[in-house]
C-alpha cells in the first residue's frame, strides 16, 4: 500500500513509478512537486523513481497567488 | 555558605520584544531568513518575522507598488510608486531599527538562488505566480536539501479558513488550500492568514530545531 497525501490508499505493484503513480492518481503534474518519505524528487526523475511499498508519497499542487 | 540565587538571568530583550515567547528573542536575533517576493505573503511574513524578533532578513523584489496591491499586500498610499522591497525595508526598519536587511531590486532567476540565499537558515517562496513557486522549490530541494523552504500554496477567494493548512514533507513545508484559483480573487485576510502561517512555521522551526 501506498500512502499519498496522508489520504489516499493506492494498491502498491512492484516496479510502481511516480509517473504511473500519477497515472492511477489522474494527476498533470505541471505544477507539482513530489516528495516520498521527506525526500524531494526532480521531475525527470519520474519516469525512473521506484515507490517502494508502504511509502510516504506527497504530491504538493502549487497554486497561483501571493 | 553563600545564598544561592534562584532568580533566572534576565535576558537582555529590547522592550519591544517583550511580550514575545520567554527565550525566543536570543534565538531570533541570529537567524537569517530569506524572503524571495515582497508581494501579498512576503511583505506580511516580513512583517511578523520582524515583530518576532529575526535579526536578518535577505528581501529580493524588482516590483513597483501599485493601486491594486493594497487590498493586501503591508503597504500604503504613500508608497504607491516605489519599489516594494525598498518599501517594505522602510517598514521593517520602522518597527525594529536594529534588524539587519540585506536587500536585492531584481527578479530571482534560478541561477541567482544560490548566490542571494546560500547563508540563509530557512527561505521563504512568496512568490504569486505557481510556476516560479514551482522552480524556486525545485532549485532550493536540490541545492540545499538540508535547509527548510516553507512556501505558500492556495489562498484564493473568502472563507474557507478550515481549509488552510501546513503540509510538511521533509524539508519542504507548504501552507495553504493547494487549490483555490486567482478567479476567486485574492482577499487581504486570507492571504495574510497563509503568509503568516508560513512566518509561523519558520518561527517555530528556528526555535525547535
């Protein structure tokens, strides 16, 4: 099981990577930064990054305005 | 035998700090923040770092204040016109003269994030628009993953308090709804709740940490 965003529950498969993640998820991640256990992961490093089972995924939308 | 003197040592706190947090002050007065944007969340987490006791902050800005900045943004009629960053350092100074300010009247590049900001202890992302949030928490994650960025996300529109929140990931603390949108318009208190959410967070991380 993968955790994302203290929330969500997501089946966790072997070889899972933030990009099919965010597949399942329906998530554009334009404007998006990924965490997984406090640890920040460069966007082209998506398509690479392994989520390992029990993992602590954040997903933090950056919203306009300021 | 002597009497022992069980009075604490009394801190040496200028007045002004005197009803803050027993011990902050010592703390405070040697940290660094930077502040990348003097806008809506910058010129109020400005404000409240100061009022807190921060001995330094590093501003960078390249805007000029206008009309339409003053529905929420730590500034006056008077200051219509001028840079805000210069601005905003004449208010800081008017609260605490001592705070050291090291200020840059330039647009943050990624390039520039390095050089302006490599002796701060925390930044703080106050910018307005997502996509330079967006590169500013890229860029400081990979050059500085040991030092907290604590940013600003979703403060759009009224109400909706119970929806703001602090989200902490390692080094990276977003406060916000991380989805309202600019059509709902921007409202002095909600944005001024966020940015203040964020001096808070930087507060107690310099304290506690």
């Amino acid at each position: 099981m993968v955790i994302v965003n203290q929330r969500d529950k997501i089946e966790w498969k072997e070889g899972m990577t933030v990009t099919d993640l965010f597949k399942i998820m329906g998530f554009d991640y334009a404007l998006i930064t990924v965490m997984i256990n406090g640890k920040y992961i460069p966007e082209e490093d998506y398509d690479f990054t392994e989520i390992k089972d029990g993992d602590d995924v954040r997903a933090y939308h950056l919203a306009h305005g300021g | 035998m002597k009497k022992q003197n069980n009075k604490k040592k009394k801190e040496n706190v200028p007045e002004i700090f005197s009803k803050n947090v027993e011990g902050s002050y010592a703390i405070l007065k040697n940290k660094t923040v930077g502040i990348a944007g003097c806008g809506g969340l910058g010129s109020n987490i400005a404000v409240a770092l100061t009022r807190s006791g921060i001995g330094n902050l590093i501003l960078v800005d390249y805007d000029i204040i206008e009309p339409s900045n003053l529905n929420r943004q730590y500034y006056f009629q008077k200051d219509i016109g001028e840079l805000k960053a210069l601005a905003l350092a004449n208010i800081l100074k008017e609260i605490n003269p001592d705070v050291n300010l090291e200020v840059h009247i330039q647009e943050l590049k990624p390039k520039d994030v390095s050089k302006i900001f490599k002796n701060v202890d925390i930044l703080m992302e106050a910018f307005d628009k997502a996509e330079s949030k967006k590169w500013l928490i890229d860029t400081w994650c990979q050059k500085f993953p040991d030092k907290p960025i604590i940013c600003g996300s979703g403060m759009s529109g009224i109400g909706k308090t119970d929806m703001l929140k602090v989200n902490t990931s390692g080094n990276l603390i977003v406060c916000g709804d991380q989805f309202s949108t600019l059509k709902e318009g921007l409202s002095a208190a909600r944005v001024a709740i966020v940015a203040n959410m964020q001096a808070n967070e930087a507060v107690n991380l310099l304290i506690n940490k």
